[in-house]
C-alpha cells in the first residue's frame, strides 16, 4: 500500500511517509494544520489512493464519544412495543451504528475520517482512546462485542489552535500540514483553475501572500479564499490586480471586517 | 537502537519521547516505512517522535545535532541571541552554590570565547534552559541572564538558593491544563422547554399505567456557572502576558460557563473598571454589582504589587463622591459583594511577604497561578463558604 496523492491532492515527502507510517504501524493519522489547508481532504485522497470506501464521523461541540460506536432507539422500541407492528423482542434491531461501529463492521478495509476533533469537549479524544486502540467495543444493551475484522486507516483533523491531550497524541502519527509556500500554491491553483492566464496568476499570488504578511489581518486568507478569489477574477475579466485601495474583491479573501478595515488603512497610509 | 541519542537530544529539549515513540519508529524501520533513505528516516522518525507542531523546531534540531553538520560561522553574539530567543527550555532542579555577579560575568566572558556552538541544557555552556548560571530560562541558584525579559526582573539575582522550585510547574502550565482546572466550575441546571426523554421516569410511569406507554420528558441540563473575570493589565503585569493570554484563551474556550464577564483593571480597581485592555467601555463597579448577583463566582488576576499609596488613597479621578474611596475600599466592596471570589497571582509565593500582596490577601483569597494553585482556587470557589479573616 502506498500512497502518493491523487490528480486533486499533491502531497509532498513528509506527508507520504507520515501516511506511511500510519498504515504501517495501524495507528491513527492526526492532521494539524491552519484552516484551508486541505486536512479533511487528505482523508479523501487516501481513500481514493488506496481505493478503499471513507466513513465520515464530522465533529461537532455536542457530540460525545458514545455516538461514534452505537445508539440505542428506546424511542422507536417503546413506540414499536405500543403498536405492535414491529418484533421488539429483538434489541438488536433498535442498535444503529455510529461512524465508528460502521468501520469496525464494515466486510473491507475502510478509511474513517475523524473530523475536527478539537471541536468537541476537551475530554472527548481520551474517551476515544480504548476504542480507537483495541479496535472494538461492547454494546451494552446486548453484550454483543463489535471488533473490527479489518483496522480502518483512521485520519483525525484538528485545528492548529487547540491542544489535545497528551495520552492521545501519543497514540498517533503526526501531520502538521505547512501553509503552502508560493511554489506548491502556484501548483494547487494550476490544479483548479487549469489553464490560468501566467501573469494573473503571479499577480494574485503577489497580492495574496502581501495580504497574508500584514500582521494587523486577524484571519488570514487561505487556499480557498485564494481559489475563489481567482475564480472570481476571472469572470470578472479582471487583468490587474491592484494591491492598492482598489484591490478587487476583497471581501472574498477578507471576510472579517476588522480586518478589511486594517488592510483599507495600511493601502492609505502606504500609497 | 541507532537512533537512541535522537531520543535523548529530544528529551533534553524537553520534548517527551519515550518507549512508546521509540518502539513505533522501530517498528515503522522494521516495515520500511523510511524507504531507506535518510531523507524517509527524517520523516518516519518526525512522525513516530513528535506529536505538536511546536516541537517541529526541537526536533530539527535534535537531528541536525545528532546527525548531521551545521555551519555555524556567523558572528557569535548574534548567534546567542538568536538561540536564547527561541526556546525557553524548562527548567531543572540545580543545588550548587550561587556564585556572586563579579566571578558570574568573569564566567560568562571566558566562556563565550570558549563557545562554538548554540546550548540547551546541560550544566556548563551558555544557552537556554539547563544548570549554567550563563544564560536564560536556566534554574542555577544565581546567574547571569543574557536576554533580558521585561522589566529589570529577569537579570542578576542572587536570592534564596532555589527560590524558583514552586515555579517549576508554572513553566509547564498550559492551557489544556488551565482548561482542564476550570472545568471544576461546572455546575449544571435544568430549564428551558422539556425536550429531553427521561427514560428512567418513563419506565416508571409506563410501569404503572399497566404497559401504556406513557411518555415523560424533562428540560435538559444547562451550564448554570456566572463568573467575572477580572484582569490587571498594568505594567508590572507585563512579564506575565504570555500566561495572561493563555489563561484568558483557556476561559473563553469554556464551554461550561452559563455567562463569563471580563473586564480589566490597572493595578487596582477605582470605581470603575473596563471592558478592553486599552481601557475603553468602562463599567462603573456600583452598576455592575446591580447587575451581577452575588452568585456570579469572581476571579480577580494580577500580582497585586503596587506603591502602598495606591491601595490607600482613591483613584485619579475623584471628581465625584463616589471614587473617593480608596482601593483597597474597593476590593473590599467586591469581595463582600459575591459569595465565592478569590485572586490568582502570577507572582512567585516567595514574593508576597511584606507587600500590598499582603494587604489584598487579607481582603481575597489568593492562590498562584500554576496548576496547583488554579485547581485549588476552583475547589475554593466551588465550596460557596468564602473563609475570610
């Protein structure tokens, strides 16, 4: 198994072989990295590098570890039980997998993308630690064991902004995506926007890293601001990009106001 | 095991690799995930040994030392201040003799001329973190800093041998830990539209309705914790703006709070205190205490150093009868105003004899901030029963 990127996703050597290293030894990916640099991505170019089908679990700041393995529907069998259309002597019929569950059953190697980890309460991924380094759990409700006959290839993201706790992050490989430099970014736009006029491209990557560099812009733009932005130029017919006051469609890379705001008083001052 | 001394270098950088890293560098070796090459070897071993992208740095250098050459040939001094600005390195225990300011800068001199390279830790070079009274971020009893950190506090002292021991954990309080000791003020309530199933109570009334289901449901459980938090942002606290920051992001990462006020204060609070740092949107305390019943939990942050003049007499603006009250009137008011309140001082302990630290810890009960000290205050204000003298 090797995995080198797909046409969408470049990678470079350091990303390879920590992806190697992760389906060697088994252990779970963690990806870092600042927001619009391609984490969630990743997932889908190693699933479809390795041809494997990817199961999602997208982290929100209510979800608790329970709901990646199994939910139990008392709802539905109490309602069943009422009506009597259904045979609720059987619990197992009321038992729905999470995304975790889904993996651990699945006939085939899958890979489970563990999205934005960070995103949960701060005890969430050591709630996770037993399952993800075992590979199986119980169900409770009916002491049915659900092992994983194949260990998933498991990428977890997390933004750059939080800290996870030390007793998972040992259990990982880690990633720390770079913000791309102008050399791979030039490659990615290609990617997108195939075809792209030369000189507009260096104009707008001039403009976007000069953006980027002032250090009063509180969310800096990323990848996909950037490709937007392009988009948008291009349809526009948009030939110059002016890093002055004019500077058109800021608001695609700027989306805070403050920050548009700093941006207007630093081309004043400058020009 | 060639790549033991990466081990080590790693940890003397502070970096935590151990057994666990180790066997899964080994093991990914073993299956060849390096592609044999030193370049893979680089990466393999980066993504088996390091776990934050903060220790992305150490670790490069921990290879560069370990294998391979560096060219150092820039100018020393410029090279020490470069290495002495990147790293504060933890700080280890040292029981030497404090050797005094004339035979430290003798030392100093002689061994920069002796220097060639750039040190962490270890006992004799000048550099970042170790038992060298050279350099910074360093535990000698005594020593010579190189960098300077604010406020004339950082350079020569020569005081109590190991006046820095309840410090150590300070270096390392971070903010999942800050986090982790908020948490404690968790308290949670019931309320709102009843939307939660009671699954136990359900059973129970469907129980004794003989079988028909009978559904009961109940609001579900909300965060029912108010705090104000209160920061000194004058200028002794300028040391200190690392762990102001970490402590602040930390508070507004929690989740568990119902509300979360912050306000600022300099030095000491007259009358009014402010909702930005650069004292903008002020708040007269009198409003806010109309506001803010005394079940809001108050956490007051600052080193409560300041001239003695300042806590006794009422602050600049004594235009009107209201703040000609003295600032230590002030403190009093708040703390007799809510149930639960303490103050958390980034000051080291051995510091707070014989100064106003003295006064306001009469009037609040205060506890440094490390990571005993913030966990302690969370269990003090959970108690509810303030223990003032």
């Amino acid at each position: 198994m090797e995995f080198t990127g797909t046409q969408a996703y470049l990678t470079n050597p350091a990303l390879e072989a920590a992806v190697r290293c992760s389906l060697v030894l088994e252990k779970p990916l963690l990806v870092r990295g600042e927001p619009g640099t391609g984490k969630t991505l990743l997932a889908e170019a190693v699933a479809e590098a390795l041809g494997m089908p990817l199961i999602t679990w997208h982290v929100k700041s209510t979800t608790r570890a329970q709901e990646g393995l199994y939910h139990y529907d008392t709802v539905q069998r109490l309602y069943d039980s009422r009506f009597g259309d259904h045979d609720v002597r059987d619990i197992r019929e009321y038992i729905h997998m999470g995304a975790l569950g889904q993996a651990f059953q699945s006939p085939e190697r899958v890979v489970l993308l563990i999205d934005e980890i960070d995103k949960a309460d701060i005890e969430f991924p050591n709630d996770l630690l037993h399952e993800l380094d075992r590979m199986r759990f119980t169900v409770m409700e009916t002491g049915d064991e659900v092992a994983a006959a194949h260990r998933p290839v498991v990428v977890i993201t997390s933004n750059a902004e939080k800290e996870l706790p030390d007793a998972f992050l040992r259990r990982c490989i880690f990633h720390y995506i770079d913000f791309p430099d102008r050399e791979l970014m030039a490659r990615i736009v290609e990617v997108h926007h195939p075809g792209l006029d030369r000189d507009l491209m260096n104009q707008a990557l001039t403009a976007f890293f000069a953006v980027r560099g002032m250090d009063r812009i509180r969310k800096p733009p990323s990848t996909s601001e950037l490709v937007d932005w392009i988009a948008m130029l291009q349809t526009a017919g948009e030939t110059e990009v002016d890093l002055g006051e004019n500077m058109p469609f800021l608001g695609t890379l700027l989306k805070k106001e403050q920050d548009i705001e700093a941006f207007r008083t630093r081309s004043t001052r400058r020009y | 095991m060639f790549f033991q001394g990466l081990l080590y270098r790693l940890r003397e950088q502070d970096v935590s690799v151990g057994i666990t890293e180790a066997l899964a560098l080994a093991a990914a070796l073993k299956a060849g995930a390096h592609d044999d090459t030193v370049r893979g070897f680089y990466y393999a071993a980066r993504a088996t040994m390091i776990h934050h992208e903060g220790h992305l740095d150490a670790f490069d250098r921990a290879f560069l030392a370990e294998y391979g050459n560096l060219d150092w040939d820039t100018s020393l001094t410029e090279q020490l201040r470069e290495w002495l600005d990147e790293q504060n390195v933890r700080m280890s225990e040292s029981s030497e003799e404090p050797p005094d300011l004339a035979e430290l800068l003798e030392m100093f001199e002689q061994r920069k001329a002796e220097q060639t390279e750039r040190h962490d830790g270890g006992p004799y070079w000048i550099g970042t973190g170790g038992k060298s009274p050279l350099g910074q971020g360093g535990v000698a009893a005594a020593g010579l800093s190189t960098g300077s950190s604010g406020g004339g506090r950082a350079a020569v002292r020569i005081a109590d041998a190991r006046s820095y021991r309840p410090y150590r954990s300070d270096v390392t309080l971070d903010i999942r830990q800050m986090e982790v000791a908020l948490r404690r003020l968790r308290a949670f309530v019931r309320e709102g539209a009843q939307v939660e199933l009671d699954i136990e109570a359900t059973i129970d009334e469907t129980a004794r309705n003989a079988g028909e289901i009978e559904v009961v449901t109940r609001p579900p459980s909300k965060p029912n914790t108010h705090v104000i938090l209160m920061i000194d942002v004058g200028g002794s606290m300028f040391p200190y703006t690392t762990l102001m920051s970490q402590l602040f992001s930390a508070t507004k990462k929690a989740t568990h709070f119902k509300e979360l006020r912050t306000y600022y204060f300099h030095n000491c609070v007259y009358g009014k205190v402010y909702g930005t740092e650069r004292f903008t949107e002020p708040t007269w305390v009198h409003d806010l205490l109309r506001e803010c019943g005394p079940h809001y939990k108050l956490i007051m942050v600052g080193d409560a150093f300041m001239a003695p003049y300042e806590l006794g007499q009422s602050g600049p603006w004594s235009a009107t009868d209201a703040s000609r009250v003295p600032g230590i009137q002030w403190l009093q008011i708040l703390a007799d105003h809510f149930r639960d309140s303490c103050w958390l001082n980034p000051e080291p302990l051995s510091r707070w004899n014989g100064s106003t630290i003295e006064d306001i810890g009469r009037v609040f009960e205060m506890f440094p901030l490390t990571t005993e000290g913030l966990t302690e205050a969370m269990a003090h204000l959970n108690r509810g029963t303030p223990q003032r003298r």
